[in-house]
C-alpha cells in the first residue's frame, strides 16, 4: 500500500510505530479487539460522511451507475493489491444485485485487458493513496474510453481523486495495525462503501427478491428463492377431469398421476379440486353411493392456489400452514398452469 504525503486527515500522513522504539512498545500491543474497534470507528466516520459532507457525492455516483445501466452500460471496477480484492468483491455485489458489473486488474488492463471497457460504462477505481502507479498509466484511456470515473479514495487531494468525476473519500484516522501500515481500515471502509453503493442503486432500481433468485440458481441461496413455475407439475402430468367425470374415473386419474389430487376443469379453467382426503372422506359418510357421484359434485370448489411467479418458500408456507400437500397453479381467469406438491418442495431444502 502506498503512502501519500501531506494527505490531510487520512493515515496515509502518519508514521509508523515501531515495535523496537522503547517509548512506543506499548502503543503496538493491541488486544483483537482493539484492533477490531479501529475498523469500527473507521465504519462509523464513513456513516457520518454519508450522511453529511458526503451525500451529494455518494448520489452522483448512485446516478452515474444507473445511467450507464439504462445505456446497457457496465461497471468496471479496478484496484492493484488490497484494494483489487477489494474491488473484486464490489464489482461481484454489483452483479448479483442487478448491476452487470467486472474486475479490471489495472496491471493487466495496460497489456490489452482495457480492450473491455466500452463507451457508455463507469469505472469505478479503489486506491488508498490515490497515487498507484498501476490505475495512474490508465487515468488517460479510462477518461477517453468510459462514460465517468468514480474513485474510491483515503486522499482527496491525491492524482486519482482530482482526475475523477466523483471521488468518494474512504479516509481513516489509522490502519487497524500497529505500524499503522497494513491496509486493514481503509479496505474494510472501501468494502463497506461498495456495498452501500451496490445496495443505493439495487433499491432504485426496485431490485426485488425475485429479481435475486434468478441471478442465484445455484446452491442453498438459490433453491430458498427458486420460484413456484421451476417446481411446479405441467401439462401431460396435472391430473384433469371434467365436472360430468365419474367418481371411478376420477380415482383411476388421481392414481395414474401420483399427486394425490385430480383438478376439476372446464374449459382449461379450474372448477374445484377433489383430494385423496376429500375422497375418503366420501366414501366414510356415504359408503359405495359415492361412487355413483360425479366430480362436480364431490370437488372442492374453493380449493387453495397460487401464482406461477410466487416464491416457493411462500406456497410452501401455504401447504404448511393449511395442512395440505398440493397447491393449483392459476393464472389470469383462474386457468390451470401447473401443480406444486409438497414433496417437490421438501426435495430442494426450503427449510
């Protein structure tokens, strides 16, 4: 990490303390937690600074990321060492929060790799001094080839900070270290930072849980959010049957399609339901005469349903809650899309 001279109120001015200085030997034998607090204050400057001298700064960047959006344009973000892993993190936020968003390595970018950077995307580039050499040599081609630069600084007074169409201040009164020199605050500030940022342009974005899931297919996150059209039974496998069908046919259907239910239909329109339990039911309160009845007669004709695009964790919250194993799927004028059983919903681990 770099270290700037003369800049201001960050502690890239400071001298390091060393462990050998007999006057000073004290002032390095941090406890953890102390050096956790230091990160803290850190975040809690950061806060201030967001809600104060900040702000307008903080919604200009807020601006220019959704802009290059509705151009189709990306975020690349860039920083060499602490402040590259740094990025790398921002830039991944960004993607799975809506923002298409990359990591540029600064050193590989003047090697060909700023052949990604196209009109119409933001920069975004993290360094603590404000003077790595490696995002300077780019100063030039990232004004000429991007939309706007936006920096993530500790010195505002810095190359980097001045060359920028927005410079966020990630200032530190210290690093979390006791030479005062590892990037430890000043990373934990930029990471904080990006993630406000990533999270401010999610939300004017109208970025919804749905949105999430289909950016997160994969893994426990992913089947949390999968949605009821991804688990839900379709066409040959919906067991259907008519108001006029014959109960001896209406259990042949329940039988043949394994889901304990058959949907009672006109039209592609759902008219009721009969279940397994329905049918015992019928058969405990009227013996053999059931049989003599037709499926209009038995179903359910205010069965339980849910749309296509709800979250499966909710129609399993209704299965549940209910005391049922099956929900019908309706969409618009109560037409039948699908099934979702409660099994299928048990086999991807929403709880």
């Amino acid at each position: 990490m770099e270290c700037a001279e003369g800049s201001g109120g960050s502690c890239y001015h400071l001298e390091p303390m060393s462990p050998t200085d007999p006057g000073k030997r004290d002032a390095v034998r941090f406890e953890p937690a102390a050096l956790v607090r230091t990160e803290a204050a850190a975040l809690e400057a950061l806060a201030e600074r967001l809600e104060g001298t900040m702000a307008e700064d903080f919604g200009r960047a807020v601006e220019l990321v959704l802009r290059c959006g509705g151009s189709n344009g990306r975020v690349v973000v860039t920083g060499m060492g602490k402040s590259g892993i740094i990025a790398q993190k921002i830039a991944a936020t960004l993607s799975s929060t809506g923002s298409p968003a990359l990591f540029l390595h600064p050193a590989e970018a003047v090697h060909g790799d700023v052949g990604v950077l196209m009109p119409g995307d933001v920069v975004i580039a993290l360094s603590a001094s404000g003077e790595t050499e490696e995002i300077l040599r780019l100063l030039a081609t990232l004004k000429r080839k991007g939309d706007a630069l936006v920096s993530f600084c500790c010195n505002p007074d810095s190359t980097l900070a001045q060359a920028s169409d927005v410079a966020l201040d990630c200032g530190v009164e210290r690093e979390a270290c006791g030479l005062n020199l590892a990037p430890t605050a000043s990373t934990t500030a930029m990471l904080a930072l990006g993630d406000a940022l990533a999270i401010a342009v999610s939300l004017r974005k109208g970025f919804r849980a749905e949105d999430f899931a289909e950016l997160h297919p994969g893994g426990k996150l992913g089947k949390r959010l999968a949605k009821v059209r991804d688990l839900m039974h379709t066409g040959e496998d919906i067991p259907v049957v008519a108001p006029k069908t014959a109960m001896t046919d209406v259990i042949y259907e329940m039988s043949s399609k394994k889901l304990g239910i058959a949907t009672v239909q006109e039209g592609g329109r759902l008219c009721g339901v009969i279940s397994d339990g329905d049918l015992r039911r019928l058969l405990e309160h009227e013996g053999g005469a059931a049989l003599s009845k037709t499926a209009g007669e038995a179903m359910n004709a205010q069965p339980k349903t849910i749309g296509a695009n709800e979250l499966a964790a909710k129609a399993l919250a209704i299965l549940e809650e209910q005391k049922i194993t099956s929900l019908i799927v309706v969409a618009a004028e109560q037409r039948v899309e699908g099934v979702v059983h409660l099994h299928d919903l048990w086999g991807v681990e929403l709880i």
